[in-house]
C-alpha cells in the first residue's frame, strides 16, 4: 500500500499533543495544561466529538435550565450564550478592532452574496469576542452553559475535580465524518474542498482534528457511570428525543413539564433548527441535514467494509454500539 501519511489531510498550522491532531484555533494553552480553566461547581458542559449533533444537545440543555424559554435561546447566536471555551482565534483576537469594522461594513451586502459566493459569515461583536473562549467564559454569568471538544484526557481538570455537570454527545462514527467534511469545507479559513477518500483515510487512521473519533467516544463512554457525566447519543435525540429531554432533566435535577417538553422539542425540531439564525452563524448554512446514515451517499462499498471492520474491532467489549 502507498504511503498513508501522504494520503492525510494536512491543514494549515494544525498541531498535535499527546498523539492528537488540533486545528489552530484549539487553544494550545489549555491542551497543554486543562487546569488553567477557572470552572464553578454550578457549570454545566456539553462535551462532544466534533458534528455529533453539539448544537440541538446545547438548545435542549439551555431551554432545561431556562424553564424553556425559548425567546431567551433566540435573543442571541448560539456560540455567544453558549461559547466553546478552548476556541481560540488569534487572527480576530488580534485584530478585533479591524474586523469589527469589517463586519459592519460587510453587514449591508446580501446574505446570499455574504455567504454563497464569498463564504464569509457575518459576526456581530459579541462573536469575536467569543473567539477567545478562555476569557470570555469568564465573563458570562452563572449558571454557565459551556461547549467543549476536547478529549477527556485534556478536558478542563477543574470541571471534572468539582464534579461540574457533563452532557457528553455522541453519534455514529460513518455520519461524523461525512458531517465534518462539510463542516470544514465551509468553515473559513480551511474550506476543504479536496476528495472525499483523503478525508476518509484520514478519520479512519485517527489523525483527524481533535484526534482519533474511537478514543475520544470510548474515553468518556468509559466514565458514564461517574455522577456528573451523562452520555447521550445523537440516534436517541433524533428518533426518542422526548425521552432524551426526560433523561436530561433527571440528570439536571429540573422538573419539565409537558408543555416545557413540547416547546422544547418543537425548537429543537430539525426544521426550527434549520431556520434558526441563531444557531447557524451568521447565516452560515451551519445546520445542514441532521439525519440518520447519510453516509450511505458517500462510503463506497470497499471503504463500509473497511470501516465496519474497524469498528468491530476497536469496540469490541466496550458495550457501546450506534445506530447507523
């Protein structure tokens, strides 16, 4: 076989610790010491493996502990009352003041023009400087609502210490990968457009951003038992979502009403979620399908054979298992 590494998405300035692939904007700070993330015993994290449905978890959560309030979830994007705290943008860190006056200008053009041919969203201030997750956690007030994809070996250490509350989410591996790619294809500054069988080979062989999707999910399935981690799957959310909403709210220690639990899955719906501009980044297309086994439109029979292989193997004896 030809050589794999030459077969790997190499992003730019991506970086690895401890045998994991970050992209640039992952905080290295934090990856290299989790301790230095100021955490309160009241925090509630929404913990997850990129594109394994982060986004409706964290509106459920917000609406369980905002008594379903769902003009509060609206009122703003979703990366500012929710934002990830190892993000780290040091291009608009650096030169706020530049893009703050970027985007002011930038907001007049049509939002077709701004993101169909441009491919730029449109960030409103508290966006950018949200891109600094460390600092501006700090700032928000409690109780906060955090979002972190970090593997559990560099999740924040407070967090875990002060047995903050932890929603893990996790989806099956076939439709992460076709998620990401679409995820980076239109994230700015990558906008990956190369062949789908790089990006596979290089899920598949775990040197993908924010590492290996096997170690991340067994990691944290293996500490499910522990009181203050609660481990979901994204399958569950979509064909039992009621249930999941149930489960949440015992987790959370919040008493749901039914008609909490209807306002809250009718938010959470795929279409709401679609035409919600406050979970789609400035209009960004960031909600894009949200189903069960669209990898069937994109594995070739050869790579689904490869993969189940796979998968059988690295999850053998560990009681996990997905729907596809």
């Amino acid at each position: 076989m030809a050589d794999q590494e030459a077969e790997h998405v190499k992003f730019p300035r991506q970086y690895e610790h401890g045998g994991v692939t970050f992209l640039e904007f992952v905080n290295p700070d934090i990856v290299r010491d989790p301790g230095i993330v100021s955490c309160r015993e009241d925090d509630v994290f929404v913990a997850s493996y990129p594109k394994s449905g982060t986004t409706v978890t964290i509106e459920m959560v917000a609406l369980l502990l905002n008594g379903a309030d769902v003009e509060a979830n609206r009122s703003a994007p979703q990366n500012v009352r929710v934002p990830m705290v190892e993000l780290y943008f040091k291009m608009f860190i650096r030169f706020r003041w530049f893009f703050f006056f970027f985007m002011k200008i930038y907001s007049f053009l049509p939002a077709i023009l701004r993101y169909r041919y441009l491919k730029i969203p449109l960030l409103t201030p508290e966006e950018l400087d949200s891109t600094d997750g460390l600092k501006f956690v700090e700032k928000l007030p409690r109780p906060r609502l955090i979002k972190c994809h970090l593997p559990y070996q560099f999740f924040p250490t407070q967090a875990i210490q002060k047995k903050c509350k932890i929603i893990y989410i996790a989806r099956n591996p076939k439709d992460v990968v076709v998620s990401l790619r679409y995820h980076l294809k239109n994230l700015p500054p990558y906008f990956y457009w190369g062949p789908w069988d790089t990006f596979y080979r290089t899920f598949i062989d775990g040197k993908m951003c924010h590492g290996d999707w096997f170690d991340h999910v067994i990691e944290w399935w293996n500490h499910r038992e522990e009181r203050n981690i609660l481990f979901l799957k994204y399958e569950d959310l979509i064909k039992r979502p009621r249930e999941t909403v149930r489960e949440t709210a015992r987790f959370l220690d919040v008493e749901v009403t039914k008609d909490m639990e209807d306002r809250i899955l009718d938010h959470c719906s795929f279409k709401n979620m679609k035409e919600n501009p406050s979970v789609n980044f400035g209009g960004s297309g960031f909600i894009r399908k949200g189903i069960i086994g669209d990898w069937t439109n994109y594995f070739t029979v050869a790579q689904d054979k490869e993969f189940d292989k796979l998968y059988g193997k690295r999850m053998r004896g560990t009681g996990l298992d997905f729907e596809w």
